[in-house]
C-alpha cells in the first residue's frame, strides 16, 4: 500500500493526470483502427485514457460517426503522439 502511495504521489509531481478505467472493449475497439504495439497508437491511448473519461471516449466516437465532428481532446492526443517512436 505504501509503495503505491508513493508512486502515485510520483506521478503527482510529474504532472501526470492518472489514467481512467476504461473497459477492456474500449480498448480492443481502439485498437481495430491503431494497433497495440504501435508507439503512436500506444501513445495515443494512454492520453486519452488520462484526458477523458470512458463516457466522454464514447460520446466523441459517436459524435464522429454520425456527424464527422472530431473531439478536441482525440486531435491533442493524435498531435502530441505523432511522433511517438
């Protein structure tokens, strides 16, 4: 318990924001269109695990299958990730 107090006073310091739990379906649906594995795509999933909440993922992914419109959040992700190695 302690070793994760410390490691989550860690990434505190760092800035980091703790990553959302998402379902394991999220992620598999993720992955049909980036793959696990790939640096950018890894990148890309572990900010928007941090920056939005599972809710937010779904209602950005209908939002674009339905009306085209590309959440914020999923392009500063795709941005910062994009040259991922």
């Amino acid at each position: 318990m302690r070793t994760l107090l410390i490691a989550l006073l860690a990434l505190a310091g760092c800035g980091a924001a703790p990553a959302h739990d998402y379902p394991a379906e999220a992620r598999a649906r993720f992955a049909e269109g980036c793959p696990t594995g790939d640096p950018k795509c890894d990148c890309m999933w572990d900010e928007i695990t941090r920056t939005m909440t599972p809710d937010d993922f779904d209602a950005a992914m209908t939002r674009f299958k339905e009306k085209g419109l590309m959440e914020p959040k999923l392009t500063a992700a795709r941005l910062k990730c994009r040259e991922a190695k």
